[in-house]
C-alpha cells in the first residue's frame, strides 16, 4: 500500500459515501444492477483502476488487511465492492439462461400478476363492400408468478485476509459466482419443465418417441415440425450429459453436410427447399438438472421471461478492524412461462402413440380453419 499516494488521494474521502450511494441504486424501488466501476465512471469519468491508483492501491499485491488498517475508515467500504465486482463477474461467465429467455423483467415485489392473452374466436370472414368487418375474442388471463431469494454467505479467514492479494481473492469469489449463475440456470429449467403455476397448468407439453429407450432424429424432427408450423422457432435444445452424448451421436449430426458438420435439419438434396422454418443450427445446452431420458427443445423468443426483484447484493455484518468478516451476497429474481407451446420435452421412455402432442398444439385444426362467409 502507497501510503505516500493514500496520502494524496483525491477521492480517499469520497469513498463511503459513494459506496453507500450506489448501494442505494440496487435497493427499495431502483433495483438497478448496477457495478461500483459502471457508478464512478458515470460520477467522476475514471475506471476502476484509476481509483485504485489515486488510493496507492496494487490489486496485485495488496491484501483485504491493508484496506482494513488504512487510517481512513471509509475506504474500507471499498471491500464488499471488491467482492460483489467479482462474484458479478464469475455470475456472468457461463450462464445458459442469457441465451434462452424472451426478456428479462423488473419487478418490485416477490409476488406479481404476469397477464396473458388466449385467441379464441378470432377466425377471418368475407367481408363484401361497405360492410362492417365482423369481430373475434381475444380473451384476457392472468397468473401469478414468484421470485425468490438465492444466495450463501462468504467467511473470508485471518490467513486469506491478511497474506493473499486482492487479485487472487478475486479469482477464488468469480468461482462462487459462477455457482449462483448456475442455481439461476436450475431455476430456469425448473420453471421449463414443470411451469410456475403450482397445479401444474403451465407445465411443458411432453411427447415421446417411436421407439422407446431410443432417440432418433425423427424424434426430433416431428417437434421441430410442429413446433415451426405454429410458429415458434425452435433454436435450443437443453439436456443432460447422457441425453447429450446420444443426441450429438446420431448419424445426422455427425454427417458433414454441406461442410457443416453438426448442422441440424439441413436438406440432403439441393432440389428440397424447406420452408417451413425448422432450424438449419440448433444450440445445445448441457445441464445435469434436465431428467436423463429428455430433452427440452425450445423457442427462446417465446418460452420464458425473466424476472428480476433485486440485483445482487453483497453485505457485511459489520465492517471492523482486524476481524474475519462474514460477507452475504443474494439475489432474488425468477421466470414466468410466456406461452406454454413455446417449448416441447421429447421423453425417450414414452411412446409417441402414448404421449402425443397436447390438443393446445394441434396445428391442424388452426389451418383447417376455413373463411367464414
């Protein structure tokens, strides 16, 4: 620690103040996830590492003490900063659920109404000159949908405090922040596979497959049909490690077609021109929380949306010298289902015949639909 520059700080007395102002931003009505570096570039126009610099401090070899022992306190506000910064950036590092949502939401309560609209009498009719065009039924619903708190406290020890820079502290909290990026990413599937509802009223529509205990791409190939011709797209797949290995193993993703290899549904002869959008690339997650004989095939722009009450949080219980410090860091955020159809789970232990598609999808007596004189 530069005690010379702490000395000629510009900012040494701003700190807490600033802390405690752009805390304010995550909390009661704002709910902004907003970093400390993101705040005093807007306040000041300076990186992170500017700041560290006018306060004589090298991430690279000071440790969480000497912040601690400086003889201004409020510089010791910087710490939970520090740790938040880095749980954030673990956060962000692999999640599957940025890919997969419709939108993300912010709410500010942990229990809220999402509305939803259901076409129902809405077919077209002939309509002659000067006549007055006939109306359908676009009925309102509504749901409720929860968010929930998620989070674990940190115990940062004498011997990490005292003797390990910054820099590598930082390391060791982005792993704990990649696990809480990965309780979203189980939450997500969760509300996938079962909906949000608690009667199970939006839970996936599950089908099988034509022979059971095995998956072949025609298996694939009818949800994806099915899923296009009412009009989702269906872009990702999500699945176990098991499911996975099967998946990527059949012949059609293995076959270099066209010089893409793994493309999915991608015609073997130059005169069929699909047009029904069943994709020509699909995106494959893998996550241990998805049953081992399914997989969820899903329309990003359509399944789910994201609900966020509060960003992350990192607390402390109290902020004193020469203490090991518990450190708190939780969220609260959830998903609401958008339309149920907007994702499909193909289940190689039933039989299509069996387990069929749901009458909510059956597309064929939409485009039977005939005009009305």
């Amino acid at each position: 620690m530069d005690q010379i520059q702490f000395q000629k700080s510009k900012y040494k007395n701003e700190i807490k103040s600033v802390v405690i102002a752009c805390d304010s931003l995550r909390k009661g009505q704002n709910n902004l996830d907003v970093s400390f570096e993101q705040f005093i570039n807007k306040k000041w126009g300076i990186s992170l590492d500017a700041l560290y610099q006018d306060l004589g401090v090298n991430p690279s070899v000071d440790t969480i003490e000497n912040l601690f022992t400086l003889p201004d306190e409020s510089v010791r506000f910087l710490i939970p900063e520090i740790i938040r910064d880095a749980l954030r950036l673990g956060l962000r590092r692999s999640p599957i659920w940025p890919d997969n949502i419709a939108a993300e939401q912010q709410v500010s309560q942990l229990s809220f109404i999402q509305p939803h609209l259901n076409m129902s009498d809405a077919g077209p009719h002939y309509v002659g000159e000067a006549e007055t065009i006939p109306t359908g039924t676009i009925s309102f619903g509504q749901k409720t949908v929860k968010v929930r708190k998620m989070g674990r406290g940190i115990k940062i020890p004498d011997e990490v405090k005292n003797y390990v820079s910054l820099n590598v502290v930082a390391i060791y909290l982005q792993d704990f922040g990649v696990k809480l990026g990965q309780a979203i990413d189980t939450l997500m599937i969760d509300i996938l596979i079962n909906g949000e509802q608690t009667d199970g009223s939006e839970s996936a529509p599950v089908v099988g497959v034509d022979t059971t205990a095995t998956l072949t791409y025609k298996d694939l190939l009818r949800v994806w049909i099915r899923m296009a011709r009412i009009g989702r797209v269906p872009l990702s797949i999500i699945a176990g490690e098991n499911m996975a290995i099967e998946t990527l193993n059949l012949t059609e993703f293995k076959t270099n077609q066209f010089g893409t290899r793994g493309a999915v549904g991608v015609p073997t002869s130059n005169a069929l021109d699909i047009k029904t959008p069943i994709p020509s690339r699909t995106l494959y997650y893998i996550h241990g929380s998805v049953p081992t004989d399914q997989s969820i095939i899903l329309d990003p722009g359509a399944a789910i949306i994201k609900y966020n009450a509060q960003p992350l949080l990192v607390e402390t219980e109290r902020i004193v010298s020469n203490q090991t410090e518990a450190t708190y860091a939780t969220l609260t955020t959830g998903f609401g289902i958008v339309f149920r159809d907007g994702r499909v789970i193909v289940d190689k232990s039933l039989d299509i015949d069996s387990a069929g598609f749901p009458s909510y999808m059956d597309v064929d007596a939409i485009e039977a639909v005939t005009i009305e004189d």
